[in-house]
C-alpha cells in the first residue's frame, strides 16, 4: 500500500463572522472520488453532491474549527493553524504525510509540507477544501435562521455591501469577528 497522505485546507479566513473551519482527509486510492476541485471552483451544489461521497469513501477525515473567540485572541492566521492541527489530531489513521493547501503549516505530529494552490494540485487537499467549506455553509445557515436580518445564508459572512449595511442598521453579534476592521470600527 501507498503511504497515506493527508490533505488539509481551511474555510472562512475572510468572513466578518463565524469560526474558521479546517478540514483533513486521507483519500482511499482504491476508491478514487471523481469531480475533486478546488472548492471555490465548484458550484454550491458540486460541494453539497460530493461532500458525503468523500466522507463515505475516504480511509480517514475530520473536520474542526477555530472559534470567533479564538480568532479575536489570536488572529486568523494563528486560529486557522490551530483548527488545522485540530483536524489532523482528530484523524483515525495516522498518515505519512501532510499536505497543506497554502505557504504555511500548522504544527502537527506528522512530516508536513505546504502547496500553494494545493486545493488545485492535490486532491486530498481538494477533498479537505470541500468538506472545510460545506462545513462553514452549513453553520452560517444555522445561524442565518437565528439570525435572518443579518442575510448569512447569502453571504456566508463574508464583507458584502449587504452584510456590512446590516452590521450598521442592527449592530454587532455575538458571533461577529470583533479583531476585524469593519466590525471593530462600527465598535469603536
């Protein structure tokens, strides 16, 4: 058997809100998934049609995150490397290697290396960027049903005109990223 690699990536660095999600995935090579991309590249629905396929058919994956508090702490860089380590800990297989999508590598207890453009590259990290974001979507619209006048569902968080509008017509929640300019302006 093949030495198993482990691919990682994030989802949610740029958002206003919410945690930042990291996903690892061990691919089984005897049951290659097709359609893996980069996240971004996909449709909503593509991640939604493929996400439970790389779950079923994957030797090993986890998802994990860094909370909004955790972020305001220690920046998102430093959050994103903490819900990354999370994710590979909580793996059931121990892999070889780990494959990170970007120029940074968070510290875990296996030989790590980061790929830029790796979501694109690798498909373990492609697989990681999928279950990362379907994550992140599905907890913005969590909250977007608590929280409807904010439009999370639509925006998933990120700085739209839309989302910045509602920040200042109905203020600051809990669950805002206070360390970010916009949200710490209306703030201040």
């Amino acid at each position: 058997m093949s030495a198993l690699v482990c691919g990682v990536d994030e989802a949610g660095r740029g958002p206003l809100c919410g945690p930042v999600v990291a996903a690892a995935v061990i691919l089984d090579p005897a049951r290659p998934i097709a359609g893996l991309a980069d996240s971004k590249k996909l449709t909503e629905r593509a991640r939604e049609r493929l996400a439970p396929l790389i779950r079923e058919h994957a030797l090993a994956w986890a998802v994990a995150e860094a909370s909004v508090e955790e972020i305001d702490r220690l920046n998102i860089l430093h959050a994103t490397m903490l819900a990354m380590r999370r994710a590979v800990e909580a793996l059931k297989v121990a892999p070889a290697e780990v494959l990170v999508d970007g120029n940074r590598c968070p510290t875990v207890p296996y030989p790590v290396r980061a790929i830029v453009k790796g979501d694109a590259l690798e498909p373990a990290i492609s697989a990681a960027s999928i279950l990362a974001k379907t994550a992140r979507d599905a907890a913005m619209r969590e909250l977007d049903a608590l929280y409807p006048q904010y439009g999370l569902a639509a925006h998933k968080g990120y700085p739209t005109a839309a989302h910045l509008a509602a920040l200042r017509q109905y203020g600051v929640a809990d669950f805002h990223r206070r360390s970010f300019a916009p949200v710490r302006q209306l703030i201040d």
